[in-house]
C-alpha cells in the first residue's frame, strides 16, 4: 500500500496542522464484524509496534476502556460498571479482550444503539493512550477532510483561498484560483468578503467561512465584496464548479524578485514550485521569496522536492525511527540555478516547513527572516482503516542536515522580525518583513554584480 509521510500547523483553509505521515493496512480476530475486527487489529499493531517510544500494553488497554467510559458518559452510565481491561501475554488476547470491552460496554449502552459508536471510542481511547498530541484516530469525516486539502483533491467551490483580515475582522481574498469561478467573475486577492449568501462573516473562522462557500458543482453562492474601502455596487453571484486544490501562489514583485507561498505541502506542491520557479525565471526574476509563513506542514516528500528545488546536492532531513535507525534523505538533483534566496517564516510555520526552512538555511542556501518556528520535529505514519477512518501514528522523529532536533524548539530565524500589525502577506506596502526580504535580495543582487559575496 502507499505509503505517505506528512508534516504540519495552517491559518489558512487550504490547509491542516500536519505531520510527517505514511499509510498501511492490517489483520483480525473474532466476535465483531471481520471489518472492526481488522480495524482494531491495524490500529493495536500499528500503535504498539511502530510508535517511536515504547508503549506499556497495559497502557494501552486502559485507553480503550477510557473512550469507552467517555462514551458510556454520554449515555449517563457510570464508569465503574465497565470492569477494568487487563492486558495478556499477547497480540491476540490483548485484541480479544478489547473486542470483549467493547461488546460489554454496549450492552451497558443498550443494544438498540449502533456499534460503531462504541469501536470509534475504542480506537479514540487507543490512540489517546499514547499521550502524543499528533497520535489520534481520524473518523471517515475527519480523515477525508485531511486529504482533502493535502492530496490535490478536486471539490465544489469558487476558486478563493482565504485568511481572516484582523483589521477588519471579516473574510479576506488571500489568493484568486486562476480560471476559478471567482477569477472570471473579476474578485481580486485582498478583497473582503463581508457575507456569503447575505451571511455576514463578521467574526467567523476560516473554516467557518470555507463550509459557505464550498458546494456541489452547480450550485450557486452570492458574496457580498469590499474593496478598497468601498462595496461593489452590487453582489457577485458564483456558480460552483470543480476546484483543483492549489498550494503554490506565484507572482513578480518590482525589481524582478520573484514571490512564491506554499500554503502546504501537498502531494502536487513539488511540481507546481517547478512550473511557479520556470515561469518567474522565465519573466525575469533575479532572486527569490519563499513565503512559508502559516504553512502548518504537509508530507515530508514534499518538503524534500520544494527544498531540491534549491539545494542542488547534499542531505535535506534525516529519520530517525524506535530503533534508532536514521535514514538521510538527499537532495533530488533538481535544483533550479542558484539565485539570492529568502525564506520569510513564523510561529505557524511547522514541521514540513521547518524541514525546508532548516535545510535552506544550514546548507546556507537562504536568508530567513521572521519569528522563531512552531518547533514539531516528529513524524506521523497515516494507516486508514476499512471503516474510510485511519489511525495517524507518530513513529519517527526528524533531524536537519546539522543534527538539530527541533521539536518543542523550532527555528530562529537569521534575522529575528516581527509581522506588522494588520499586515496583509505578499503585500509590500502592507507587508514589513516582505519589504525587509526585498531590501536582503537587492543588496545580494548589488553584492553579486560587483563581485562581492554577503550572506548572513
């Protein structure tokens, strides 16, 4: 089965607080249905096998007996008529008598009630024994949902990627999808949408605001827009259609510096950095922004293809699982001709985009400039499991090229800078550690053209 590595935290709807991540499958045992069973199964095996530190089994069992209670708690049944849950000498005891917890615990419920319930409270509890925030179970809902904005998966929408504006505290235009219903309908990035189908978003969360305008293809959405100050004369009605999920924006700012964010590391971000870098260099560009800012995290072989983009050899990240056994990953041999480089980062900027950030900066590759980063350096292996859920499981951590190990720490950057109150990304005039990127790379270029070399 394929296997995937993820990392993460995002702002943004496009994107999710991810993990280096990877996917498999798994076996059964008896009494409930042969797909519970080889979901529990997976899950168990998976937990106590792969985890990157070594897991009690009695641990583990007592978590499945608290999801269970929490579960019973709705039901208003008391916890100590579930008997506790004691582990045996082996894999397949330990299932059997979680298959046997869960069949008490719903008798306790009431048969009447559906089973399922009660197994997703068993792999929740599984998973919460771990005492790992990133190691959780994912129910279809949720794991569909993280594809979805990781996988380049296409959906209903308008073709609008959006953040909140603080200033305002409506919804801005963060990126327009070119040939998106948006874009034909003339909606320019930093307009505001004040409400969706005479909604106010006022307040709202971005995902809040997401839930609105997506829909089925076909459908129709009305957006009330603001811009520069001003409401459009009249309301601009869409007309849902397929959206292709887009996690790189590009553009040319003044003095030929080309401007590239990644709003994640997606299973596409690699390839559309490559036709993003080909067309900026193509009109012109003399030196680079990589804007990671908010970019919780996406696959670590994403984050390994955006940072070969510009590092034309040697190690990007190492990994280092249970037993202590590292592997380097190289870089692909794809790298673009060297040009002045910075990497504008913050708080939200998390693990794949620390992968990046830190070989970047180590292989001296880049200038950073920001806040120091959200410091995740684990990594997550993603089995789903036969119910369309999945069980994401921390089973390795990761190291820069230098042998750091940043999680709980994150990365200073080279030059320590905070965001501008109500800055607006990508925007120079309203954007201070944009505009400070620009004076790095016009000094670089300056530097390069009389034949000095500067690099901070």
């Amino acid at each position: 089965m394929k296997r995937r590595i993820l990392t993460a935290v995002a702002a943004l709807t496009i994107a999710a607080l991810t993990s280096p991540l990877i996917r498999i499958a798994g076996a059964a045992t008896a009494g409930l249905p042969a797909g519970d069973q080889a979901d529990l199964s997976t899950a168990y095996t998976r937990l106590t096998k792969t985890f990157y530190k070594k897991l009690p089994l009695q641990r583990v069992l007592n978590g499945v007996r608290y999801g269970l209670v929490l579960e019973l708690a709705h039901e208003h049944v008391a916890k100590r008529s579930l008997p506790p849950l004691l582990a045996t000498g082996s894999t397949s005891g330990n299932l059997h008598a979680i298959e046997y917890e869960i069949g008490r615990a719903r008798a306790l419920g009431g048969m009447n009630r559906p089973l399922q319930p009660y197994v997703f409270a068993a792999l929740w509890g599984m998973m919460y024994s771990a005492h790992d925030r990133w190691t959780v179970f994912l129910d279809p809902k949720d794991y569909k949902a993280l594809n979805n904005g990781l996988d380049g998966t296409n959906f209903g929408g308008t073709g609008i990627v959006i953040q909140p504006d603080n200033k305002t505290k409506f919804i801005s235009v963060y990126q327009v999808v070119p040939g998106g219903p948006a874009d034909k309908a003339g909606i320019q990035q930093d307009d505001l949408i004040t409400a969706v189908n005479g909604k106010s978003t006022y307040g709202i969360t971005t995902v809040e605001a997401s839930k609105e305008l997506r829909g089925k293809i076909g459908t129709q959405v009305t957006l009330t827009v603001e811009r520069d100050g001003a409401l459009l004369p009249k309301p601009i009605l869409l007309t849902r259609a397929k959206i292709h999920q887009i996690t790189v924006f590009d553009k040319m700012l003044p003095g030929k510096i080309g401007y590239v964010a990644l709003t994640v590391f997606g299973e596409t971000t690699g390839a559309e950095l490559t036709t993003a870098l080909s067309r900026l260099h193509k009109e012109g560009a003399r030196a680079f922004v990589l804007d990671l800012r908010n970019n919780g995290g996406g696959y670590l072989q994403a984050a390994v293809s955006v940072s070969s983009k510009f590092i034309a050899e040697g190690p990007i990240v190492s990994i280092e699982t249970s037993g202590k056994h590292i592997d380097t990953l190289e870089a692909d041999g794809t790298a673009i001709a060297p040009v002045p480089l910075v990497v504008l980062v913050n708080g939200y900027t998390a693990s794949a985009s620390e992968i990046t950030t830190a070989a970047l900066k180590e292989s001296g590759t880049a200038v950073v400039i920001g806040t120091k980063t959200f410091g995740k350096g684990v990594v997550q292996t993603l089995f789903p499991l036969r119910d369309g859920g999945a069980v994401k499981i921390t089973t390795a951590r990761y190291l820069t090229p230098e042998y750091h190990y940043i999680n709980h720490k994150g990365i200073i950057p080279n030059i320590v800078m905070a965001e501008n109150k109500n800055a607006q990304f990508g925007r120079p005039a309203h954007d201070a550690q944009l505009r400070r990127a620009i004076e790095v790379l016009d000094g670089e270029i300056t530097a390069q053209n009389s034949g000095v070399t500067t690099k901070l």
